[in-house]
C-alpha cells in the first residue's frame, strides 16, 4: 500500500525540520507495525519571505526587525529550542550570519526528485539542508555550499554547480509556490496526507501518526 505525503514547507522554517523530525519518527512507528505501507514523500516549496534578496541578508538583524527587537527573538527561539528538545532536535541559532534566499535549496530539492532519487535519499538530502542552515550555520543559498551537499548524498558536485548556477526549473519552482499559495496555504509545514487529509503546523509524532492512519482508512481519491 501506498501513502503519499506531499508536504509544503521552507529550508529556513525551523518549524519544518521539526516537523521532519516528528515525521519521520511517525513512518519509523508506522513501518514497524505497518510494513506493508510504503510512504512516498513529495516535497513542495514554499517562501517564508519571497523578497530575501538574491544574496540573503543578515540573519539577526532581519528576525529582530520581523518580531520586535532582540528580547522578543530571544524568546521565540527559546521556544522553538524547547518544543524541540524532547525529539532529540537541536538548534543553533548563533551560529546562523546568513538568512538565505532558497530559491537554489528548493530547486536542488526539486532536481533531485526529478531525477527519480529513491525516497532515503530525497530524506536526507533535505536533512542536510536543514541541518546546514540550522545546525551549522552554512549559507545554503550559496550554490558552492549547496553543491557540496548535494555530493555528500551521492550527486556529482561539479554538475550540481553548473545546474545551480544556471536558471534550470526555476520558473517551475516558483509556479509551484505560487500554486500552493493559491491553494490558500500561509503557513509551513503543511502535510496533505493521500490527497485527502490536510494537516498543518510541526504537530507531535502521535497527531502526525494518527492523521496518518486516516488518510489510508478513508482511502485515497478515485
């Protein structure tokens, strides 16, 4: 049996690698009980903020202009690290210069979906992404630092340049954003489950398991 999950979310969301986290672990206790279901995961790209230039710009300075000056960040990132800290996810925000632009990041994820990668590797390629920008502070709107994770995964690091380099698919990237805001998606991550059930925000293992378990019991669309 397949389940199919297209899930909406942005490299520089940390909500969303929360919500990776919580996902996997989610298909981890679903394939122990269900191994006959395979899930087959669809990353769709969304754009926290569609004007970050090009280069990015500084990190702090934008979140503190966004939320209200250095005490009101400090508070929102303790609390993500809190809501993080029991799923064993750990953040590190200083280390963060650069808010990136990630038009190069969803477009490296969507190349390599394109390209048929198997679902372990598409996983954790967007792990790496994740960890990049949130774990270790690298530039991943940088087609140089982008490139090299991509050859971690397997591909071929100086094709991966060339393609970043370019203007490959990036009108079909930005379509596709555009057609999950038309959907009247605000917000990431936002899982649609089976094409059936809509669940949004990094919710727990069990609410994401359990939404799991009803999108395959009402079945998928004809």
């Amino acid at each position: 049996m397949i389940l199919d999950i297209d899930l909406v979310s942005d490299f520089v969301c940390p909500w969303c690698f929360l919500g990776k986290t919580r996902l996997d672990r989610a298909l981890a206790d679903l394939k122990a009980s269900r191994p006959d279901i395979e899930a087959r995961i669809n990353w769709l790209p969304f754009f926290l903020n569609p004007d970050t230039p090009p280069e990015g710009e500084p990190y702090r300075a934008f979140l503190e202009a966004k939320f209200g000056g250095p005490l009101k960040v400090d508070e929102m990132l303790g609390r993500i690290a809190e809501a993080a800290a029991p799923d064993g996810l750990t953040f590190a925000f200083d280390r963060i210069q650069t808010r990136p632009n990630t038009l190069k990041a969803h477009r490296l994820c969507y190349r390599a979906q394109s390209l048929g990668w198997k679902q372990d590797k598409v996983q954790a390629l967007t792990g790496a992404l994740f960890s990049a920008h949130f774990q270790q502070g690298q530039d991943i709107g940088d087609s140089a630092t982008l490139a090299d994770i991509a050859a971690a995964c397997g591909d071929r690091r100086d094709e991966v340049l060339t393609w970043l380099d370019g203007r490959q698919d990036t009108d079909k990237v930005q379509r596709m954003a555009d057609g999950v805001r038309r959907q009247g998606i605000e917000g990431v991550p936002f899982f649609i489950l089976n094409r059936k059930l809509a669940v949004s925000g990094a919710q727990s293992t069990a609410v994401l398991g359990a939404a799991i378990l009803q999108s395959l019991e009402t079945g998928r669309p004809s």
